[in-house]
C-alpha cells in the first residue's frame, strides 16, 4: 500500500493521536513537570529500543541507500534517551522519576515493535512508521508553546525541530516506498494499527 494510502486509511488513528488530553494542556499551559517528565522518561526506554529495531531492520534490507538511512536513525534514536533523563533530573528536578521503570503501555510498545521487526522487514516497517508520521505534529505542538512555557524550553534539546521532524518522516516513507513494501498486499497492516494505537497510550500514559 503506498504511504499517502497507508496513512488515508488510518487518518481515524491520526486523529485519535492528535486529540489526546496531552495536547490539551500543552495548548492550555495546565501540562505539569511530572506529565512532560513521565513522558519524556518513558520515551527514552522506547528510543533505546527503537534504535535496536533500526540496526535490526539495516540486517534484513539489501538496498544499501535504505540501509544506510536505517543505521543512521538508529544512531539518532541512540542520542535521546540520556538527553530525556538529564532534563528530568536537573532540570524538572524529579530525580525519582528519572530513573523510573518501564511502565506497561511502553513495555508493551517495545515488544510489539520487537515481534514485528522478526516477522521480516513489510511488518517491521510498518510498527515503526507512526512514530515517524505522528512525530511532526508533536514537535509543532510543543514548540508553538515554547515562547510561552517556561517548562517546555527545559524540554527543547530533547525536541528536534519541525523540519527535522518532516525530513525523519519522509525518509522512512521514502524507504518504505522504495523496497516496495507498498506494493499491495493481501497482509492486513495490522502492525501499523498496533503502533499507532500504543502512540497514542503513551501520551495517554503520561495524564495519569
């Protein structure tokens, strides 16, 4: 299925992402340290996991333009966590919470991703490319607010800009493009649904 496709069919998914209760108080300027610090900790055990999937993924393609993108996500997804914990810890305060476990909507995410990465390369492609679409629109969200919000600045070396954003974005389409994943397939994207749906829980994760 080709990506403007793909992303046609879930636009419900999308919009389940983007009314979450986190983006509310982003906008309102009622989110709290503990909610961004939650979030931001869990988010660093998924990118930790997340650049494991991509080195995972760079073994199975033999495209090498695809695998280099690949491996280089993964070094990407490899500089985050430290940052993520580092703001919560000196800069939110919340020592505690930077240390904090995997909680199960994140645990979850992670073994999803991993089951679908050793199902082969359509379904690997396929867990990992919400994070990938949804993306930008947080980056935006967060940063619209920044000028504004004392609490997100602290955040702001964790964020990557929104043309960043859009470039990660549009070279995981174009991967998943190029190896032909798109081509249709009987194969229900059953893996993509999960992924986006665990976005959305993790946001959801971070209110309560």
């Amino acid at each position: 299925m080709e990506s403007e496709a793909l992303l046609g069919q879930y636009a419900h998914l999308f919009a389940t992402f983007q009314n979450q209760h986190f983006f509310l108080a982003v906008a309102n300027d009622t989110i709290t340290s503990h909610q961004v610090g939650t979030y931001l900790v869990q988010d660093a055990h998924y990118l930790r996991a997340l650049g494991d999937r991509l080195r995972d993924l760079a073994l199975l393609v033999e495209d090498s333009a695809a695998r280099s993108i690949l491996q280089q996500h993964s070094r990407d997804a490899d500089n985050l966590p430290g940052v993520a914990r580092e703001i919560v810890a000196r800069d939110l305060g919340l020592l505690e919470l930077a240390r904090e476990d995997l909680r199960r909507p994140t645990r979850g995410y992670i073994d999803h991703q991993r089951r679908s990465v050793c199902n082969g390369v359509r379904d690997g492609i396929l867990s990992i490319l919400p994070c990938y679409l949804f993306y930008p629109y947080f980056v935006t969200a967060i940063r619209t607010k920044t000028s504004d919000s004392e609490l997100l600045q602290k955040c702001l070396p964790f964020i990557s800009t929104v043309k960043q954003a859009h470039l990660w974005a549009e070279e995981m389409l174009g991967v998943w493009n190029y190896l032909g994943l798109a081509e249709p397939s009987g194969e229900a994207e059953t893996a993509f649904v999960l992924s986006a749906q665990y976005e959305a829980a993790l946001l959801d994760m971070a209110m309560k």
